[in-house]
C-alpha cells in the first residue's frame, strides 16, 4: 500500500486531516468532492509518483536525473499539466512507495530508497483521463496535434489494445458487442435493437459508448496482459535476476563512450525485461455519459479487472453517488462470500444463496471493505476519510447528503407554498 | 423496570382505545393531533403520512405507542418511543411517521430503535414471523438517497429491516 501527502498544492491547503497527512493507496481507492477541490490534482499526482517510482526501480531514470533542474515540476509534473499548482515553498508533497520515498519540501525533491524493493511489484500505471471521449468522438485521432501528453498516453494504450484485440468482446451495456476493423483502423459498435441488428462507428455513437468503451478497452487489456505474464514474470523477477539487471543498467548508464539515444534504446530493450507485475488503473469520472445502470455495470467491470491479480489497484474519481452506492453492493456482496466460505451452510444453501448474490453483483466484482477508502474533498482544500459502518462507506457521503438536500430544499418550497396560500 | 404490554388494546390512561383493525385494501396512519396517538385512517388521503397497501386485504390492526403507552427512563423522564405498529396474521411492522423539514432521519431512526428492544422485552420475538421497521415522512416523498449503512446498523442493532418510505406494502 502506497502513501500521498499532499499540502498546499492546488486548490488543496493542508490536506489529509489524520495520519500526519498520509493518504493511505488501497485495492480501491475514491475521491469525491466538488468542482476544484483537487480530486484530479491527487489522481495525477498519485500517477506521477507512482510512474517515477517504477522508472527509478527499473533504472530507467537516477536519482539525480530527477531531483536536479527542478525536473520534478517543470518535466513530470508538467506532464499532468500539473505545473502551475506549486506554489513555491509552501507546496509539500511526500509519497511513500515500496520502493521509494520522494519528498517534495522548499521547492526541492529528494528521493531516498526505501529498503523494501523485494516487496515491490512492478505495476502497469494507466491514467485514464475524463476527456478519454473525445478520442472516439473522432475517426483519426492518429493525426490530431496538440492532444495533452496524458491524453496521447492514453491514445497509445488504446491504439495498441484495439490492436491486440483478436475477436472484439460483448460490452456489459447496451446488449452490445465492440469490433475492430484492424486493417482500416476502424472501431465499430455492433449491436440489437427492437428494429434489428445495427453496426455503428464508435464516432456515431452515443456519448455513453465513446466514454465507456476506451475505457473499458485498455483496462480490459491491461488486466488481462498482466494476468497471462504473472506467473512467467515472477520467476524472471525474482532475486538475483533483479540484481543482474540492476548492475548492467548501472554499466549503461556510466558508459560514457555511448551517445544518451543508444543508452536510451539500451535501457529500453532491457527494462522489458522487468515484466509489469500489476496494474494500477487511475480512472477519471468512470460515470461520465452514462445511465445509472449502465454506472453500475462499468464499476463491476472495473472491480472485476482489478480482482484478476492481487495486488491490482483501482483508483477513481467521481461525482456520482451512484458509484459509491454500487461499491457499498460490492463490498456487501464480499462480506457474505466471505460469511458462506467460513460458515458450516449446507451445501445446497450456500448454492443458492450464491446465485441470489450473483443476480446483485458478481463475485469477480466483489471487495472487501478494508481494502476501499473513500475521500472527500472539500472547499477548504481539506481531504478526509469517508466513516464507515462494518466496511461499508457511510451515507453521509458528499453525493448522498446532497441528494437528501434535494429533499430538504423541496420541503422549504412546500413550506413557502403554505405561507403564501394555505391561509 | 415493569413490564409494558404494548398489545392490550387500551392506552395506559386506562380508557382511550390503542388498537384499530380494517381490511381495507388502502389505508393511511396519521398524526396530525398534538399530544395525542398516531391513528388509522380509511377517509383522508391527505392527512396521511403513511400509505398501506393491503392488496390481500388482510386484517390489519394499528397499536398506538407514542402518547399512548408510557416508558420511563431510569430518571423518571419520558422515553422516547415510535408511534406505532401494525400487525397481521403474526407480521410486525414498527412505524415512525414524521411531518419535518430537516433532521427527521436520525431523530426517526432513533425512536425506533429505543422503541423495538423495549417491545421485545415484553413480547416475545418469536411469535412474529417477520419484523420490519417503517419511517415515514410525508415532505419528503419525491427524491431517493442511499441509506446502506444506517440500514445495516439498524438491523445489528435491532434485528429488524429498516425501510424509509411512505408507502407500506403488504406482501
């Protein structure tokens, strides 16, 4: 498990109020809160920190490379468009990986090795952004200029997972099925409907489709690569061979009589050899475009990829209460797995009952409550952890309360009616 | 403390009657009497708090509790108590009826939840075949929210199922 703190920074001031500031970075990780309170700054900042973290252990980048020339802000933060959030000295930034610690303090980074690199694995970072649309929205985005580097990013990853993609899949909305049509690089929408079948380019289609289904591709993509490379990866991970690859990184990169573009092609070609090991999925607005339904049915696609390995992560941002409600289905729903597998029940109850629990939420989507935390961020540039009852996430969340505050505020309507009529 | 039978029939002033049962396929529970106990009503849809849906016309009957029965605390104050139940054929269901803007959920929630441990302490669990708990209110009708982990804590606390609506369906 990872940790983030984050002060002064955006619109966020002092941050997490417990634990001396640390976020904790769980299986599943929420942020809520309003417009410009910082859900995205600490997404992207958890992203940042996490792909230096991985490009320090695999020797793809030093220490020093990072922490001189102020690389930190104005290179990788610059790449989230994070840039202009620092705000000079006051800005305090700490995130405590398995692998390393980086500190940003008085406008300077440090990096410090953190002693436990055994227990560290190796993760596919994603950063799926919220404007992940507007890539399906047109046909070539190959030849767009001027995307942000996190957007291109993810066109890449998308690009090569419509590419990979052997058969299409059936899409867990809209009794849909995605293809893709390699040789014109088209990728089509393929569905029923009373009035028949219909066969759709993903730039024709509904907004919900052209948010869900990039979405939906690489993280499918990614977790199941993963999944298929584990057992090969763990072996070629292990001991001796990190140590191998460690010191021939250090050869290349003292190597002074090769130019920096071949040390770069020779870091590459050698950090393939440190296979990803998991995947860490940070999703921007999973809800965007889409009916509640169709909210839930993408959340449980996104809980069942981040169950495929073990040490998967999931993070999201969100405003919709309905994606905190459909991880409180799944973290009941893991409670009673959980409850039949350690419970004498005879076995043709335990049968049904999972039947009744995968008619709710499937199995593959479940998650344990201490494996979630859900922030909320408010106004203040304050961050704090969402109670919860037995695991699950406490209805005095942001999104509920304002959904009772429609109540409230129709209630004050009803009450003015009354004054100006009743008597 | 004394033991309270809550099904007598009779409020504890000795004369004003507790209980009322019909088998109307629509009825409503109102409170609109200050000082006095919730009550059933066949007649006034607009007074009601609660609607019940008796599809299966069952014989219903509606026990008064709040201003009717009295429990003490310890300190001689008044407990705080739900308006009522209704039963049939050995189906219990509490009921809270409220007509308040703002901070009716806890307050609810909270009298109910005094309200069931104390009926069970003088009727046996047992004899009900199944126990809900009804909170009603009737401004606040229109918008849904989640209630997941107050209706969990509810039923640890109380073993019964916490609904918060206006409208009581029988099965």
């Amino acid at each position: 498990m990872s940790q983030l703190k984050i002060q002064h920074f955006g619109p966020i001031e002092l941050g997490f109020n417990e634990n001396d500031g640390f976020m904790d970075f769980r299986k599943v990780t929420v942020l809520i809160g309003n417009q410009g309170t910082g859900k995205s700054s600490v997404a992207k900042l958890f992203a940042t920190m996490s792909w230096l973290e991985k490009a320090l252990f695999q020797g793809r980048l030093k220490p020093t490379y990072v922490t001189r020339y102020n690389r930190f802000v104005k290179e990788f933060c610059a790449y989230q468009n994070l840039k202009s959030y620092f705000r000079g000295d006051d800005t305090v930034i700490e995130y405590r990986g398995k692998a390393y610690t980086l500190i940003f303090e008085n406008n300077r980074l440090s990096i410090e090795e953190t002693g436990g690199p055994k227990a560290y694995r190796v993760p596919q970072i994603m950063y799926v952004p919220a404007e992940r649309n507007f890539l399906s929205a047109v046909d070539n985005p190959d030849k767009l200029k001027g995307l942000p580097q996190s957007l291109s990013a993810f066109w890449n990853e998308l690009s090569r997972s419509q590419q990979e993609i052997t058969d299409g899949f059936d899409l867990p909305v809209g009794n849909a099925r995605f293809e893709f049509d390699k040789s014109n690089k088209i990728p089509w929408i393929v569905g029923q409907k009373s009035g028949g079948k219909y066969r759709l380019r993903l730039s024709e289609a509904s907004s919900g489709f052209q948010s869900f289904v990039p979405l939906l591709l690489v993280s499918r993509n990614l977790a199941q690569s993963i999944y298929k490379e584990r057992d090969a990866s763990r072996s070629a991970l292990s001991g001796e061979e990190r140590k191998k690859i460690r010191s021939e990184v250090d050869k290349i990169l003292s190597n002074e009589k090769i130019s920096s573009e071949v040390k770069q092609t020779a870091l590459e070609t050698l950090s393939a050899r440190f296979k990803n090991e998991v995947f860490l999925n940070i999703v921007e607005e999973p809800e965007q475009n889409l009916f509640p339904q169709s909210q839930r049915a993408i959340l449980f696609q996104l809980l069942d990829f981040v169950n495929t390995t073990a040490e998967n992560e999931l993070v999201l941002t969100t405003h919709s209460p309905y994606v905190i409600n459909h991880l409180t289905l799944a973290i009941k729903g893991r409670e009673i797995l959980d409850r039949l597998a350690s419970a004498s029940v005879p076995q043709s109850v335990g049968i049904l009952a999972r039947q009744k629990l995968q008619a709710v939420v499937a199995s593959t989507a479940t998650v344990a409550g201490k494996d979630t935390v859900v922030y909320e961020l408010d106004e203040k540039g304050t961050i704090s952890r969402l109670d919860t009852y037995k695991g699950l996430p406490s209805d005095d969340n942001y999104l509920n309360k304002e959904l009772e505050e429609a109540n409230n505020l129709f209630a004050d309507l009803l009450d003015l009616e009354n004054e100006l009529w009743r008597a | 403390m004394a033991s309270i039978d809550f099904l007598s029939g009779t409020c504890q002033d000795g004369t004003t009657p507790a209980q009322e049962t019909t088998a109307a396929v629509e009825f409503g529970l109102c409170d609109d009497v200050p000082k006095s106990p919730a009550y059933l009503d066949l007649h006034s849809p607009g007074k009601w708090v609660a609607c019940v849906r008796n599809a299966k016309a069952y014989a219903v009957t509606f026990t008064s509790i709040d201003n009717c029965i009295e429990v003490r605390r310890a300190n001689g104050e008044m407990e705080s108590r739900c308006d009522g139940l209704l039963t049939y054929d050995d189906h219990l269901i509490f009921v809270e009826l409220k007509e308040k803007n703002r901070s009716w959920l806890e307050e609810g929630i909270g009298q109910l939840a005094i309200t069931i441990p104390l009926f069970f302490a003088n009727h046996a669990r047992e004899s009900f075949v199944s126990q809900k708990a009804y909170l009603a209110n009737s401004r606040h009708l229109l918008f849904q929210f989640s209630r997941t982990s107050r209706t969990q804590k509810f039923q640890d606390d109380t073993g019964v199922l916490l609904f918060v609506e206006a409208e009581i369906v029988l099965p």
